[in-house]
C-alpha cells in the first residue's frame, strides 16, 4: 500500500513540476522588439480600448471570461463559431484623436502548442480610416507571454486580479519577422501590401471579469511604393 | 519506497508531457466545405445571411437602425457615411460557419463597400466590393486577400439580396447571397526545378 502511495504523490509532483517547467520555460521568452519600431518607413499608429465595455460591440460564445457588449447582443454559440471572438472599436491616432473604424475577428488557433509557448489565435482586422481608406490585416497572435506573466499572476493573487503595467507584442506571424500581412483596398491604401505589428498594453487585469484597463495598438508599414500585381 | 516515488516523478513527468503533447488544446468544429467546380474554371462556394436573425450589429449614424438594443455608436464626425454590419454567416445547407463584416462609407473618390469573411476553421477572406450594383440586381466584388486556407487563392464575390416568398410566418425578411469564386494561383518553380 505504501508504495502505490508513493508513486501516486511521486506521479503529482512529477506532474507538478512538468507544469511549472512549462509555465516558467526559460526558452520561450519575449520576442523583443518589434521590427517595425525600428523601421524608418511611414507607420501608422492606431489604438483601440481592448475593453469590452468601452468598445462599440464585442461578442463570443457568452461562455467566456469577458462578458459581450451591449448586454443584449447576439451571442457566437454555434460550434463552428463558438471559439471566436468579434470586437468593433473606435480607432485613435496616436495623439488620441479618433480617426476610423477597426473590426476584429479572432479565433483560437489549431497550432496552440503550449509545450512550446504557443497560445495561437487566428485573427483578421477590417481598418477603415475614412481621411485614407481601407486596409485588411491578418496575423496569428500569441498570447502566451501575456498569460505567463498576465493571467497567471492575477489568477495566483488573493484578489483574482492584477495591477502593473505590462506592454508586449501579439502579433507572431505570418510575416518573417512576426510580422502580419496587410493588404489595401481603398483610397490611398488601395493595392498597397503593407506590414502590421499589434501590440497589447495592460494596467489591470481580472481572472473574474477580463480586462479593466488595457488598449491595443497596431502599427502599419507603409511601403515607399509597392503595388500589387 | 524512496525509488518508487522518484519512478512516480518521472512518469508524472512522463505523463504530464504526452497528454500536452497529444491531446489538442484547441479543436475547431468543422462543417464540410460545399465547394463546386464552376463551368469556366475555378470554385464555387455559396454562403448567405439570414436577415434579420444573423445580423449580430448594424451600426451607423441613424440611431433608429441600430442593432443590438443598446448600441451606441460613436458621435464623431470621423465616422459620418459610415455604416458597418456585423452578421453570422451560413454555408449552403443553411449551417453557421462563420462570421461575417459588410462596411460601406460615402467618399469623395467612390463609395466603398468591403466584405470580410471569417471562417474560423479555414481563414479569412477579404473582398472590395463595386460600389454601384451591376444589371441583375446584383455586386460585384473582388478578393484582395485571404489568409491560410485562402492565402493563395484570388477570386470574386457576388452579392445578392433575395427577397423571401415563401409567406411562412416564421421565415426571414430575406437574405444576402454571397457566392466566391476562387482560382488558385499557380506556384512558381524554381529555375533549377525547371525541365528543359
């Protein structure tokens, strides 16, 4: 009896420590900086609130850790859906200034490997500035620097939550460089390919309700001039 | 017993790395993909939105259009002749598989109407529409990008709003036809691959 309950508390630790090993995986780190902060080319910087409640709409399969807005909107349940994400957001320049309209559709991805520090989603961004015209961005996101060091530290903490500020890259490809694909469709942007980063900035953080304050940011390249075929 | 428990730690250790190893984190649901071949070349694909039980949003400066109950769309001059929809989007046996974004903006240098298509198992597709309709009552529009499944593919859309006839008292008002007509882009050899 006593050895089957040593190989039982033998098999919890083993498991135990295989979870921290991969929580706290020294080789799976931050990607550094983003190739388009150091680019010398024009970028275009948007922001958008990534909280629910301050966007023009957000919805999901009514399951999730953050609550759809407005109450009352339709909900993704059915299951080829039911693991995307849909958020509509006021765009603002850097200075603050509204400048467009940017919707977001995001999906968990198939790729997520945790083993390897991937927690993948599949989005596209429909951009609309109406000073400059419409663009569509597609990227796989990782998430998994924000959960090391966002989501998990909140849901350890005694108030569910975390406070601090935390800044760090999304986008992890298709792009060589972790960086998206962009592509324009309208007035000045039309047949431009371009390159995005997106990027995430948190000040507090619930394992109970999502984010309380965060804002996202893409960056857009702009080519010198790049028409497509 | 002290052997048996470091035995225990490396199959804990064992265990732990073949479950996250074989046991997806995530699996989409997947509804098979209705595609035709059309008569001069490339597919087809049908997809069509129930109004108004699919349209999750409609948003735009006409507060008495909007939808959901509760919507505030924002009061700023930058999104005046801005009107962006939000639906779900079927597939030709009437099941949901994705989601669906129609935007359309008055402009000084032509109106846009964009469609970005979101079929969270396959990709996403984006497609610039023409912004006058076309004899037949229906757009035209042409894809400018997609992503993985539909990364190499280029194509056109049709947009159709069909009216419903059939008088039953639970039937939608109507509902926008999409068909896309993908054609695959060749791949290019590499020299040293071509065959003289």
């Amino acid at each position: 009896m006593k050895y089957a309950v040593a190989l039982v508390l033998g098999v919890i630790v083993g498991a135990v420590c295989f979870a921290v090993g991969v929580l706290y995986n020294p080789f799976v780190g931050d990607r550094g900086l983003s190739p388009l902060s150091v680019t010398d080319a024009e970028v275009i910087t948007l922001g958008y609130s990534v909280v629910p409640a301050e966007s023009i709409m957000y919805t999901n399969n009514g399951e999730s850790l953050q609550a759809p807005h407005p109450a009352r909107v339709q909900q993704l349940w059915e299951a080829p859906i039911r693991l995307t994400d849909t958020r509509v957001s006021l765009l603002h320049d850097a200075t603050g200034k509204p400048v467009g309209l940017g919707v977001k559709l995001s999906s968990r991805s198939e790729s997520t490997h945790i083993f390897s520090g991937k927690a993948l989603m599949d989005s596209a961004w429909y951009v609309y500035l109406p000073d400059r015209g419409s663009l569509f961005i597609h990227q796989t996101e990782n998430y998994w620097p924000f959960l090391q060091q966002i989501a998990f530290p909140a849901w350890r903490s005694s108030g569910n939550n975390w406070r601090g500020s935390w800044l760090g890259d999304l986008t992890a490809g298709p792009g060589a460089l972790g960086t998206a694909a962009a592509v324009g469709s309208s007035g000045e942007f039309a047949g431009l390919a371009m390159e995005a980063v997106e990027s995430l900035s948190v000040r507090a953080f619930s394992t109970d309700t999502g984010f309380l304050s965060a804002e996202g940011r893409l960056l857009i390249e702009l080519p010198e001039a790049s028409p497509i075929d | 017993m002290f052997r048996t428990f470091l035995f225990g730690i490396v199959l804990g250790l064992a265990a732990a790395a073949g479950a996250l190893y074989a046991i997806p984190v995530v699996d989409q649901h997947r509804e098979a993909s209705i595609i035709r071949v059309a008569p001069n070349g490339g597919n087809t694909e049908s997809f069509h939105v129930n109004i108004p039980m699919d349209r999750i949003m409609a948003g735009s400066q006409d507060a008495s259009k909007a939808v959901p109950a509760g919507l505030v769309w924002p009061a700023t001059e930058v999104l005046a002749g801005v009107r962006a929809e939000v639906f779900k989007l079927r597939n030709a046996n009437d099941m949901v598989v994705g989601v669906g974004v129609r935007t359309a903006a008055e402009r000084s240098d032509g109106n846009v109407i964009d469609w970005t298509l979101h079929l969270p198992a396959r990709g996403s597709l984006f497609i610039g529409m023409e912004a006058a309709p076309r004899d037949g009552g229906f757009r035209l529009g042409e894809m400018r990008s997609g992503s993985r499944e539909f990364a190499r593919l280029t194509g056109v859309l049709t947009e159709r709003w069909v009216e419903d006839t059939s008088g039953e008292e639970d039937a939608p008002l109507g509902r926008i036809e999409l068909r896309t007509t993908y054609v695959g882009n060749a791949e290019r050899h590499d020299d040293a691959e071509v065959v003289e």
